[in-house]
C-alpha cells in the first residue's frame, strides 16, 4: 500500500483516517460509496491493453453483454 509508506509521517492522517486499511477504506467507501465500482468500470475501456489485462480476465466480455441486457 502506497499511503502507508507515507501514512506516519502525518500525524494528522491518523485522526482523520484512524488504522490502515480498515480506517483508509471506510474513510472512502462512506464519502465515495461509488467510487470503486464507477472507476472499475470507467477502466473498462483499457481493458484489452497489456498493463490492465490481469485485471479484468474476460471480464469485459461479461461486462459486454450485461449492458445489452439491461439497456
């Protein structure tokens, strides 16, 4: 995780997000409760490129025919 790396040397980063991950995750998830989601599937469009690949295995495909269906 990238925030820890920087997340003592801020002391203030404990108030607001209390312990790392559960205090980071729910700090967002509360504010954001979308966000996860909408930026998986924003990348969506990268897909196919090499970088991304192992992130979505054939899920784009899937993804594909879910928005036929329910359009």
């Amino acid at each position: 995780m990238n925030q820890s790396n920087h997340y003592d040397e801020i002391p203030d980063l404990h108030k607001t997000f209390g312990s790392l991950p559960e205090g980071f995750v729910s700090y967002f998830t509360s504010r954001f409760p979308h966000l996860l989601l909408h930026t998986y599937r924003a990348m969506l469009t990268w897909a196919e490129e090499v970088a991304f690949k192992k992130y979505y295995p054939k899920l784009r495909e899937a993804w594909m025919v879910y928005d036929t269906q329910t359009a």
